[in-house]
C-alpha cells in the first residue's frame, strides 16, 4: 500500500508508544498474536486515568448511578436471551485464489460498493475483487460468530460450552433485579460497569483501534417508558462533554446519527460519538436507546420478573434503556493520536517560537531542534510531573530534590530524573508527555524557590517550595 501521511503519523505514534512502554505488542517474544495488545508502564497509567475520570464523572460523582463488577464467562443463556448466540456475527468473504479473509462489508465500502443483504443472508455486488491479489473468485459470504468459545470445568461437551463475553452490558441486565433490591435506587437510575470483552474479529486493524481483547466502559440507563427521548438526547450531551474534559477538541468529535431505517427493530435511537483518527473518522461509542428489548429477553429466557413498581404512580413496567456505551482502548488511542505532535524549537528551550515540524524534512531550519511531544491534558498524562536535581553529584541539590519529589508524590505520579543535561531531560518528558518538570538548582538552596517548566509552552517561572503542591493542584485539576 501506498504511505500517505496519515499512515506514518500512525506509524511514528506506533514506535514511540513502543519505545517508550505505552503499548506492546502482546506475547512478541513469540511473534505477537494478532487483534491483541498489552500496556506497558506509561500505557497503563494513561488507561487507568481515563477509566478513573469515567467512573468519577458516571459513578461517584450522581447520585443516580451505581457500579457493578461482574463476571466475564456467565450463564450460556445469557448469550442466547441477548441475541449473540443467533445473530453476533459479521458476514465474511475468502479470495478462493490467496486464502485472504474479508468482513464482507468492510471489502465492499472499501470499493465504494455496500454488501447487498437478502432474504437467505448476503451476497457481493458485481465487481468486488480481493484487494490482495485482485482475483475476484471470492466465496458467497457466511456467517461468522465473534464470541470466543471455552468449556467450563473438565469435561469438554455440548453442555460445558461458555463464552467469553463480547460485551459488559448482558452482566448488568442480568442482574437488574438484584441491583434494584438491594441499592435503594429509583427509576430512573444507571449501572455502570468497566471491564474486558473478547471477540475473534475477523480483520483486526488500524493498531488498538479493533482488537480480539478490549475494555469497554458501559452504563445502562434506566428510565420510564416514553422518556426515551430527552434522556438519550441528555447522554449524548453528557459523553460529549466527558470528551472534550479528557482534552479530545471539539472539532475532531462528531455526533454521528443512525438513520431510523437502520436501527434494530427494538431501538428508537442511536447516535455514536466518533473522532478524526489518522486513519479516517471512527466511532470511540455508541449511544443507544433501546427500549426495554433486553429486560424483557431475559425476563423470558430465565422467567423471572424484571418489572419495576414505581410506588408513586402506582404503575408496574419493564423499564426502557439508554445505553452509552465506550472503549476504553480506542479512547486510549484518540487520546494518545491527538496528544501526538513533532515540532521544531528554539535551541535551548527557550520559550516561544515552537513551529510544526514540516512533514518529511529531515531536519529543521538553523537555531531550531526537534522534539517530540505528547500533549497530554494534565487530568490524563500518565505522569503528571517530573523531578530534576540540576547536578546529580551535588548531595545537597540531590537531597533538596529528593524532599520535593517526596512531597509530590505523595499527590501524584511524579518521575523522579538525574542523569543527562537539563534540556534531554525535558525532551524526554515531553516524549512521554509529562505536563511539569520541577528543577531543584543551586537559588533553591538559597531562596527555596524551584523552577517549574510547562511542557507545552515551555514557560518556566520560580514558585516557592511551599506553594510548589498548591500551584500543582490547581494547574493539573
Ligand atoms: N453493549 C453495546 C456494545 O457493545 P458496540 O458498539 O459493539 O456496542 C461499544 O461496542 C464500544 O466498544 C465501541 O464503541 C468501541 O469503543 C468498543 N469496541 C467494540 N468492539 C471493539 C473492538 N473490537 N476493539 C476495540 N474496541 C471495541
């Protein structure tokens, strides 16, 4: 394939997330293992933020929402009530000639064609070819499910058949009555969950963006029937806010609305909160509204009652949904792709004057240096700062640093650095996207003032040591 920009502005986030262990790919000491990943010590730190602010902004912070944790292999029925076990599954092509396999839609939009859907399943439209070798002796597409199958305890039969789930929400449908009897909430109310879900995609791509392991964060909403509109419209609102607070503009976010011809039967809306990646703009959730379809499966399928009393009018129903539904990876992946630039800088680190590297020069003009940066919103950079001793073999600049360091870690993940000249110290922060770098020189032995440098301006200005946590709070909140 051709390399266009895009392609290599993902590729360069790709090394440097490798190199500096954000992501990795999972099990590479045996040759990786497609659609799978794993975070490293930064990476996990960053997941960790965004699934915390979630949780904070959906959780603890109403009064109207509770959590739940439950577990990822359940009942098999599970699957069956929900629909996943029938119809969880992608129509899919193979390219009789190099054995290449092709969600079958995803082949036919590539050629600007749609897969045209019929009475007995799918078929290609005329002149769809495999984009590998552009034979076009394809297969008739088939079904493919994407749940992961196991066996549950020793006997490996029909009957122990599970599945890992390929969504979060079933575990809290499935337990709508126990959360109802037990946490005092009143509809209309939410269960929020955060956890993995598996599905053997057929075409994993794009780097973490679609994986066989992710982590979704998921909330159903539970309202009265015929408020299905105003509360979707509220969510919508709601989760374009949440983006906009982990430091996603509001011009690479879109609201992207499902024409009412295209909704599963049950639903009466859906929109999906998607973002500008450099590979083209890609849904980061889906906002549904989806009546009460999956109450009432499970309600049928287990036969106990999933109806709600609502004592202040007296009336008994299975109560309709709204569902915000989020990854956490893809999220991740947004952050880190809007986060990532490469400018060119005054020599020295003086302040001002940063200009864009230009694309594919090899290097920039004279007075200037390159570096790298991950402008990270403060609330979500994995570290938030860093601690320098001006001269590590000075023990009382090391000692005074170390008590800085010390106190601010204690309130946030702080990187503690002596080795190297001032400014690669910094450089590597902002590689890493630290937001505040603290230096500790010889003036702080003398006035107790330190230097505190903001990574995307550059700015340094001297704070006293005891107004250094006050000033970090404010700037990092
Ligand atoms: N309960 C609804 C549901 O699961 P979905 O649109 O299939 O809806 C919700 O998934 C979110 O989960 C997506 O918007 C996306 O962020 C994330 N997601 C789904 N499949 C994924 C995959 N293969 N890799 C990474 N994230 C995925």
């Amino acid at each position: 394939m051709k390399k266009d920009h895009k392609h290599t502005a993902l590729e360069s986030l790709a090394s440097l997330c490798k190199r500096r262990g954000f992501i990795f790919q999972s099990s590479e000491i045996y040759g990786g293992i497609n659609g799978f990943w794993d975070y490293g010590p930064l990476g996990s730190e960053l997941k960790r933020n965004i699934r915390d602010h979630w949780w904070k902004t959906m959780v603890t912070s109403r009064e109207d929402v509770v959590g739940l944790d439950a577990s990822i292999i359940m009942h098999p029925r599970v699957w069956e009530a929900s629909g996943h076990l029938g119809g969880f599954a992608d129509p899919m092509v193979d390219c009789k000639d190099c054995k290449k396999r092709y969600k079958a839609d995803g082949l036919c939009e590539e050629q600007g064609k749609e897969l045209v859907k019929t009475e007995k399943g799918y078929e290609i439209p005329e002149g769809i070819v495999c984009t590998a070798c552009g034979s076009n002796n394809l297969t008739e597409p088939r079904e493919f499910n994407l749940m992961f199958k196991t066996y549950v305890g020793p006997v490996e039969d029909e009957s122990a058949v599970a599945y890992l789930r390929p969504e979060t929400a079933q575990g809290i449908f499935a337990q709508f009555a126990n959360v109802v009897s037990t946490s005092r909430q009143k509809v209309p109310f939410g269960i929020a969950q955060i956890g993995k879900a598996f599905r053997n995609e057929i075409n994993p791509r794009n780097y973490t963006f679609r994986s066989r392991e992710f982590e979704q964060m998921e909330l159903e909403f539970f309202i009265k029937p015929g408020t299905d509109e105003e509360w979707h419209a509220y969510w919508v609102n709601e989760r374009l806010k949440w983006y906009e607070e982990i430091g996603l503009p509001a011009e690479s976010l879109h609201k992207d609305v499902h024409p009412k011809e295209k909704l599963a039967h049950y639903a009466s809306a859906c929109t999906d909160v998607a973002y500008d990646f450099p590979f083209g703009r890609q849904e980061l959730e889906g906002i549904a509204a989806r009546g009460n379809f999956d109450l009432s499966q499970h309600q049928k399928f287990s036969g106990k009652s999933m109806e709600y009393f609502d004592q202040e009018t007296n009336e008994k129903f299975v109560p309709h949904v709204v569902e915000p539904s989020a990854g956490v990876d893809r999220i991740a992946l947004a952050v880190l792709c809007n986060a990532y630039a490469e400018e060119w800088i005054p020599k020295g680190d003086t302040e001002g004057g940063v200009i864009p590297a230009e694309p594919g020069a090899k290097r920039p003009p004279e007075g200037y240096e390159a570096r790298t940066v991950l402008r990270f919103k403060p609330r979500i950079a994995p570290i938030k700062v860093a601690v320098f001793p001006l001269l590590k073999n000075k023990p009382e600049l090391v000692a005074k640093a170390r008590e800085v360091f010390d106190a601010t870690r204690e309130n946030w993940s702080t990187f503690w650095d002596q080795t190297g000249a001032i400014g690669r110290r910094y450089r590597r922060q902002d590689e890493i996207g630290t937001p505040f770098g603290v230096t500790v020189d010889f003036d702080t032995l003398e006035d107790d003032t330190v230097t505190v440098r903001e990574r995307d301006s550059m700015q340094q200005q001297r704070i006293s040591v005891s107004e250094l946590q006050s000033y970090l709070r404010d700037a990092i909140a």
